[in-house]
C-alpha cells in the first residue's frame, strides 16, 4: 500500500508552498483557462513563444488544491526554455505516468522531477488535479494568438 | 431507549475496515447507508415478488402492486399528505423540481412574474427555476444570507412581493447545515399569493414535516439520504394544485384513454407517474421510513444534536480551522476550511485514515461564492455515528497539518 507521503513528498509540499512562476507574464503570446467543475480548481496559464519556438517565459495563477498547484509548478519549471515542439512528447508522457498501471516504474530519466507526481496512480480521484495544468497548457500552446499581448 | 450498538449492527456496511483502520462514515449528507432491513426488502421483492405493477391479473403483479402502493401509503403518512394520491414518486428531489418547474411552472409562470430563492439553494433548487425564467421571461430573485449562514429575514420579506408567483426554499442546507423557518416563509409567501416548494432533501431525515401543518404547497425529498436507496424520491403535493396541472411526461400508466387524437390522463398520482416506476426503490424508500419510524425523530435529533455539538467545540478548539455554516438553527453538518491545507488534500489524507468526508462545493457553489471559499470539507452526521468517529477525523486533521506544516 502507498504510503500518503508518496502523495504528498516534499517536492510536492515545497512546490504547493511556494509555487514557481507564478502570477501573470509581462509579455506572453499564448493563454489559456482551465477549470475542474468536479473539484473548482482554476488555473491561468500564461507562456512567451519567441520567434526560434523556444518557450521563453511561462507562469500560471490560480487556486485549487497541493497537487494540482505543485503539478503547475513543476510543468512550468520544466517547459522553461525548451522548444515547444517538445511539448508534446512531454505531455503524453506526464500522462502516460499518471495512468500507468502501478507496478510499472516512471522513466525517470525522460520525466525528470516531474516524477514525483507518480504517486497520484493510488488516488484515482485526484489524477485530474495533476493533469488539469498540462491539459490548460496544451490548449494555449495550440490556439496561439498573432501578437504578443502586453499589459 | 437508544441502542447506538444495536443501531450500527444494523448497517452492516459500516463493520468494515478502510486501508486497514475503521470505517467513519462522515459523509450523510451526500448519501446516508442503509439498514438491513432495507436491503432485505428490496431483495425480497425480487427474489420472491418481481413482477410489473398495476396491470397484470396474475399473483406477482397483485403482490407487487400491493407492496408499490403500500409504500406509498408509509410516506404519506410519514409527511402526513391528505392521502396517498397526493404522493408521487419521482427519481429523486431533482427530479421532483424539475416536475413542478415544468408542469406547474409551465402552465401558472409568465413574464414579469418573479420567482424568489435563497442564496443557500442546492444546483437542483436553482437550474430548474433559470430554465423556467428563460422559456417565460419570469424573473429569479435570491434572497440573501449572513456571514453566519442564516437567510436574512428583512431582506427575504423585502423581495416577497405580489410579483412573486413561487418561493423555493430548502429546508435544511446540505452544504451549511442551516435549518431554515419554512412555516413563516410559507405562511408570508401565502399572504401574497404565492405558492411554495420546499426541498426536503437534506432535513427529511433529520426533522419530522407535516405537509398539513405547514400548509406547504410542494414538498420534494429524495430516499437515499434518508437511508433508502437511490433513484427515487417523492413530491408531495396538495391534490388541488396537482390535478390543475399538465402532466410531466407522457407514457405508459399515465394515460386512462389513448387514441390518435387525443388522450386522458389518469388520475392523481399516476398522471404524473409515467412508464414503468422504480417498484423496488419504492418499497426500499417504504422501509427506510419505517425504520426511521422505530427510532423516532424524538431519540434522532437528540442524538444527533449531541453529535453536532460534539464535533462544534472540537471544531472551536481546533487551531487554523474556520467553520463555514454557523447558523442558530443547524443540524449534523460541520462544513469547514482549513488553513494552509486545500479541502480536496484534506479528503485524500483523511481518507486514508479510514474516514469518509466530503470535499468540493457541495452542488452550491453560490455558497461558495459568498464565503469566498473555492471549497468547503464536510463531515456530516447520522443517528449512527459516534464520538470516536469524529475524534478519528480530527486526528485526521492534525496529521494533514503535519504533512503540510
């Protein structure tokens, strides 16, 4: 049996607290909203594609519970400064490990600290509070806006 | 005398282990268990009586019919309805709504008309009254509620106007606990010519209702939260009013002539009782009111008061824990927020610990909405609960502190 501390290590503890890039991007080009009715968790993401298809900047705000706020912390830690064609493989691969079956080992070589959300595979439930942040950031990666919004 | 032994040996779901520690089943108000002797009846009537009611001539018809009608007749009693013509059973309180939303809603609501509503109403006491505003150009009006939970009298009286052509309100808030004071709204919403629904859903478990006393004009509750099984509840309505009104759907049973031009309608209940019923969810519904009925609401509500109170000065004396819901007049629901720890966090971690809460908005996300909370835990009581489930769960509590701390 899984122990609650393979929900709720430290990583995870340490992201809920204090969530990297979070608040609103000055610059961003691509946004979008994502929202959970069965639990009410909100999440804003942000991102800055620059003209090389780099993610140059990325953020998120939002409310909802630990791992749906450690979840978009770790994501946005992860994308920065990659390319954004890599985003796919990145995204079936987070999802890949949060649906596996629970004997198979995440590879964490390819999915680097973003393993440490494995443990949601015990707790059906919550499978969607991990996943709703890279659900939010595939919807603004693919309807991208023209111009870079300022604010 | 009040057995709490002999009481949870009678549901037998509750002698189980969850990840190893003992079941507390907190979670009442979204869903209570049911007694052995609910499980009994609904598998008695397949195993032994099984057969469609009102129509065939054969044994098992006869006797199905019997035990359909005869449940009937337990809850009209139980509310006490005028007679059991004024009981119809629907999928469940929802249900109920949504059949008075649209037949009497449908026939009596035109636009300029006001229906009025508390901010405390469940999505089922709301929807079907914002589908009704937008087919008649009606207008919905929300009474509004204090920090503690309580509808606001004054402002409630305010908004009753003769404009008002319904007042919906529920009787006790699944998600705040609040019991409100159905008999003065009734009463008030009458004065000027307004009818009324009252949802049931949550306090007919936990309250006794006289239809009759109240002079109510629609009551609505459903059988699982009242230790039935689900897919079925009632409306209990007065017979005037049902038999002014259009049926909801059309059907089998429901019908005393059908040709191509035109049919008749059967009388009261079956107008509104198309196709063939949930007969097993009836006679379980049937039982669970008469196992109610062998405990008392006498020896239920001062039991499940002691619960309340018990859980409530816990709950005071617990650091970083706000209640949302503290209304004067509440039962069996402690709704809370903790600080630092996400309510759905909160329900995984005591989860484990063996105890069932619910976490979310509780199908009331206005609730949620005022308080300013995305979500609310909530542990909810039932005669069957006991002292050391509620200690349980707030051991529970401590340990998600830690993990977060």
């Amino acid at each position: 049996m899984f122990d609650l501390r393979d929900l709720y290590q430290q990583v995870i503890v340490d992201h809920n607290k204090s969530p990297r890039n979070f608040g609103k991007l000055e610059f961003f080009n691509h946004e979008a909203d994502g929202y959970n009715p069965l639990c009410g968790d909100r999440l804003h993401v942000y991102l800055n594609v620059n003209d090389e298809g780099l993610i140059e900047d990325v953020s998120f705000e939002g409310e909802g519970c630990a791992i749906s706020v450690a979840s978009a912390s770790l994501m946005t830690d992860t994308l920065k400064g990659r390319p954004v064609s890599e985003f796919q493989q990145k995204f079936e691969g987070f999802q890949h490990m949060v649906t596996a079956d629970l004997d198979e080992t995440p590879d964490e070589e390819a999915l680097g600290k973003l393993a440490v959300l494995s443990g949601v595979r015990e707790f059906p439930s919550r499978i969607k509070c991990a996943s709703l942040c890279w659900h939010t950031m595939k919807s603004a990666i693919e309807n991208s806006k023209e111009a870079a919004k300022t604010e | 005398m009040f057995d709490i032994e002999q009481i949870r040996s009678d549901f037998p779901i509750l002698a189980q282990q969850i990840y190893g520690k003992p079941l507390a089943y907190l979670d009442n108000a979204a869903t209570t268990q049911k007694p052995q002797c609910v499980i009994d009846a609904i598998s008695h009537y397949y195993e032994c009586d099984n057969a469609n009611v009102h129509r065939g001539v054969h044994a098992l018809s006869e006797r199905a019919t019997a035990e359909y009608e005869g449940a009937r007749k337990i809850i009209a009693g139980f509310f006490n309805a005028r007679s059991e013509r004024e009981v119809i059973f629907t999928r469940g309180a929802t249900e109920a709504i949504n059949l008075v939303a649209s037949s009497w809603g449908g026939a009596n609501i035109k636009a300029g008309d006001e229906i009025l509503i508390t901010h405390m109403e469940h999505h089922s006491n709301i929807v079907p009254w914002q589908l009704l505003c937008e087919r008649t150009g009606a207008t919905l009006k929300v009474a509004p509620i204090n920090e503690a939970g309580e509808l606001i009298i004054e402002a409630f009286d305010d908004l009753l106007t003769e404009r008002t052509k319904l007042v919906g309100v529920v009787h006790m808030s699944n998600a705040l606990g609040t019991i409100n004071p159905i008999a003065s709204i009734i009463a008030k919403a009458h004065a000027v010519g307004a009818k009324v629904l009252i949802d049931g859903a949550q306090a007919a478990a936990h309250l006794a209702v006289d239809v009759q006393a109240l002079d109510v004009d629609f009551y609505v509750t459903s059988a699982h939260k009242m230790y039935g099984p689900t897919g079925i509840g009632v409306l209990i309505g007065k017979q005037s009013i049902l038999e002014s009104m259009p049926p909801y759907q059309g059907g089998g049973d429901m019908i005393r002539i059908v040709t191509f031009e035109k049919s008749e309608y059967s009388e009261l209940p079956y107008k509104f009782e198309a196709g063939t019923p949930h007969i097993s969810g009836a006679i379980g519904f049937g039982k669970a009111i008469e196992y109610i009925q062998s405990i008392g609401f006498d020896a239920i509500g001062k039991r499940e008061k002691e619960l309340l109170a018990y859980a409530t000065t816990k709950a005071e004396g617990f650091d970083g824990l706000r209640q949302i819901g503290t209304a004067a007049e509440k039962a069996c629901v402690l709704s809370f927020v903790l600080k630092s720890v996400h309510p759905h966090d909160l329900g995984t971690i005591v989860d484990r610990e063996g105890v069932a809460i619910r976490a979310g908005h509780h199908c009331a996300m206005p609730v949620m909405q005022f308080f300013k909370v995305p979500a609310t835990a909530r542990a909810s009581f039932s005669v069957y609960n006991t002292e050391a489930e509620i200690d349980a769960l707030f051991i529970a509590l401590k340990k998600a502190q830690d993990i977060f701390a």
